[in-house]
C-alpha cells in the first residue's frame, strides 16, 4: 500500500475515534463549510433529494457506535450551475492532484478481437485486452459533481479480467465531464489498472473474498472533516449456494448476466453466496472496510431457513431519508415462491440494520419480471414527493428488463407503475440485445422532468458494457438509448 493510501486510512481511523461519545444531529440535513485547499473545487451533486445520501466509498476501520456517531448527511442537488449561496457546499476531497499521476485519464480503448457493430446508447465498452476490466464490466453507480468553472460524473463499476480465466471481480472509477463520454483513471502501476480502485478482501474469514460490486454511494459529513465516502456493496465468497429446484434459466444471475456463453470458467449455473459490506475513503479513490457486527465483516446475515434470503443479500442501494433514517433495499432468491425478491431494512447510523421484510416479488405470470424482480435503484422524486424505483426484471425465459415501481413513502405499498418495462433489450444487431439490468436512474435537478438511466447492457456471447437512456421528456414510463452520438465497438 502506498504512502497516501495509509495516510488517509490513518485519517479516516481518526475521524472514527473522534465521534466516539458524541451524539448524531438529527435535526438536519447539513452543508457544512469545508475550506477550499485548492484554487478549484467540487460539490457534489447527487440524484434528487432522497440520494444525496447516495454516495459511499470506504477501506476497513474501527465502526463509530450507533448512537454516538457525529455523521450527518450532507443533502445535495442535481442543480446545472453553482451559484454564490452555495459556495459553501464543496468539497475538496474529491479534487484531483495536479502532482497525483493517478489521476491521468487514459481513453477506453476497445477489445480487438471481435467485429464491428452498432452501440446506440453504449457510454462504457470493455477495458483493453489484458486489463482488470477487459471480461466483463457492470453495476454503474454514478454521481454527478458541480464545481466553480467545471462539472464532473462519477462512475464507480464493477470489472473482471480475461487473464488466466480470471473469475473475480473489483472495482473500478470511471469519470467524465458531461455523464456521457467516460474515461478511465490510469493508474501508477500499470495501464492494465487504469481505473481500478478496490480489491477484494485478502482476510480467509471475510464475505468478500471472491469479487466485489459497488452499489450505492453515500456521503457522511463531520465537523472536523470534509467528507467521508461511504460505498455500500456486495461481497462474494465461494461459497456456492444450494439451488436445488430452481429454473435452469437462472445460470448464476449473481455473477454473470447469461448470454450464449456456457464454459466452465463462468460457472454458469452456480451462484455464490453474497452479504452486504461498506467501505470509506476520503476522496472516492482509496477504500478502507468498515466492519459489520457479522463475523465476516458483513453488515447483515442471511435469514434463516424458512425465510425468503435465506440464500444470500445482494445490491445494498441505501436512501438517506433523513439524518437518522437510512433504508437499504436489497435482493434475494425467494426460493419458496421461485422469484427473485426485494426486501427493506433501516438503520440509524448506516453501520446497524434491521430488517423490515420483503416489498416486492415476481410480477404476474407471462410477464417480464414473473420470475423475480432485483438490483433496485431507489430515488426520492423532488416533483412528485414519492419514491421510485428503478429495478431489473427476469422473465421466464431468462432475459432481463428494466422495471418501474412507487411507493409514497418509500417503506411499504409498492406498486409497479406499469405492466411493460420502460427499457428493453435492444433489437438483432444492438450490443445490449440479450438483456438489460442494474439500473442507475438520476433525476436531473435542473429540470425534474428529465431522467437518466444508466444500466449495464448484455449481447452476444455475454460481452456487455455500460449503457445509458434518457426519459422522453416529463414521460417516466419509457426511456430511449442516448443517440446524439454515433460510436462502435468491437464485438
């Protein structure tokens, strides 16, 4: 580990200790005035009010007690500019390092092994041959950041390599200027690691030794501090999880979208046991693990037998509803009913959950989710006041949609906006035509009629990226491929 790295681990492990026997604020949701260090800085802009509890990031540190925590959450925006009575909303954390040579952007460069072939709404292809991310890239969590002369996009991935049959997953960051064109960060190592900033554990006992995915990130403030990143995300072990009974179609939906593609190396047809895990860092780069009260590390256990996740956790999305309020919508494999399911719990400081129970389960028969509903993206909606959720659907024949559902409050009495999908797997020749998924949806601040998906897109043979839609216009119920550029991929 480098210099830096300890540095800001050591700082993060002194932001901990400093909270002990101080209470949370739970009156507001704060702004605090952060210096500005360097002659430019960023605030962070998040997706609608309810998100801006929408942001993680972490590497492992002694957890502040529940009750005594001095984090509060720092509400944000998704507004276009930055105006003077905002000024002090910034957060200098997440300026880049003039001096850093992590920092240097290095350009997606397309995997050369397959032919060409259209991209209609394809905003992040493959890593080059050889890289960390060159197998398999997916699970887009993406944030948005206004500074005094620049905006920024955030993007932290999931990515698994092509080297030596390589079936492990990290995590990695990508960055633009507008959400639409990506890069990512090289890093000092290798170009082969360009944009890699999270490993899996090396700890024998921990939940996630074998891959990692990033699935919401949150922003927790302190006085003495700018700002600490919390990334919430799930951990996989190889331990395989016992599916007797259920759809062959499923072909281990955990770890790789189904495509034509059915080797061993993929392990298709098993799924691995997951838990929920939170990291922190001070600048969305460098990650320390935060330890859960599970002996692995994990934030929550399974349930037990005769309970529907009994069989793992995945995609731990947390809304902030307020200070001391904090929901984790999370799925599971409901194998009683034979459907993918999503459940709730709350906590009041983002360490220490308890479970609610199950929201929502498989839609009707013949429809696009009948076999289950998963990796939801919850967002308060500033013009409506309820919340919406952006989820992947699983039909019968094993494909995958992406799915609308509301709820006034968030917690209970879900209901599916609309039978049909508001996204679907594209047509013959598109690079997403076996499936879509993992939905990242941003209510645009600036005019709250105006919605962006990003999703991860699967074609033939299983070769996937990153894809974003845009709604039509004040129309949530449908969502159509960015197109105001033109681009291939080698497929």
């Amino acid at each position: 580990m480098d210099a830096a790295a300890v540095t800001r681990i050591k700082a993060v492990n002194l932001l901990a200790s400093y909270t002990a026997g101080r209470k949370m604020n739970t009156t507001n949701l704060i702004q605090p005035s952060w210096p500005s260090t360097q002659p430019k800085t960023l605030a962070l802009y998040a997706s609608g009010t309810s998100s801006c509890g929408n942001f993680p990031g972490h590497q492992r540190c002694p957890c502040p007690k529940s009750k005594n925590s001095i984090f509060s959450i720092t509400r944000c925006s998704t507004k276009p500019g930055l105006d003077s009575n905002n000024a002090t909303n910034k957060n200098p954390a997440i300026e880049r390092d003039p001096s850093s040579k992590s920092q240097h952007l290095a350009a997606p460069v397309p995997n050369q092994a397959l032919t060409s072939t259209c991209s209609r709404g394809l905003v992040l292809d493959l890593g080059p041959k050889n890289s960390w991310d060159s197998a398999e890239i997916g699970s887009p969590v993406v944030k948005r950041y206004i500074g005094d002369n620049e905006e920024r996009w955030y993007m932290w991935y999931h990515g698994r390599s092509d080297i030596n049959n390589n079936t492990s997953e990290s995590i990695g960051l990508a960055v633009s200027s507008n959400g639409i064109h990506w890069a990512r960060e090289e890093n000092v190592r290798s170009s082969g690691d360009a944009g890699l900033v999270m490993n899996c554990s090396k700890n024998w006992w921990a939940f996630d030794t074998d891959s990692i995915r990033p699935s919401e990130m949150v922003i927790m403030s302190s006085p003495m501090y700018s700002a600490v990143y919390w990334l919430y995300y799930t951990g996989y072990s190889s331990e395989e999880v016992n599916l007797s009974g259920a759809p062959n179609i499923l072909q281990n939906p955990e770890r790789v979208h189904g495509g034509d593609k059915k080797d061993e190396n993929h392990k298709i047809g098993k799924i691995f046991k997951s838990l929920p895990g939170l990291a922190c860092s001070q600048d969305g780069r460098h990650w320390a693990r935060i330890e859960g009260d599970h002996h692995s590390g994990a934030l929550l256990d399974v349930g037990s037998d005769k309970e529907w996740d009994s069989l793992f956790i995945a995609a731990p999305h947390v809304v902030v509803h307020s200070n001391d309020d904090l929901r984790m919508y999370y799925h599971s494999y409901d194998v009683e009913n034979g459907q993918f399911a999503l459940g709730v719990a709350r906590s009041r400081d983002g360490i220490r959950w308890v479970k609610l129970g199950k929201i929502l389960g498989g839609g009707s028969k013949g429809s696009f989710d009948e076999i289950g509903v998963k990796n939801a993206c919850v967002v308060r909606n500033s013009k409506e006041g309820n919340y919406l959720m952006a989820y992947e659907g699983v039909s019968a024949d094993g494909m995958r949609f992406i799915g609308l559902a509301v709820s006034p409050d968030g917690l209970k009495n879900w209901t599916r906006l609309q039978e049909d999908p508001v996204l679907k797997p594209s047509e013959d020749d598109g690079w997403d035509n076996k499936g879509v998924g993992s939905p990242c949806l941003i209510q645009m601040e600036g005019n709250v009629d105006k919605w962006r998906l990003y999703y991860i897109g699967v074609g033939c043979g299983g070769r996937n990226g990153i894809g974003l839609a845009v709604s039509e216009g004040s129309n949530i119920r449908k969502f159509r491929r960015w197109a105001d550029f033109t681009c291939k991929i080698n497929v």
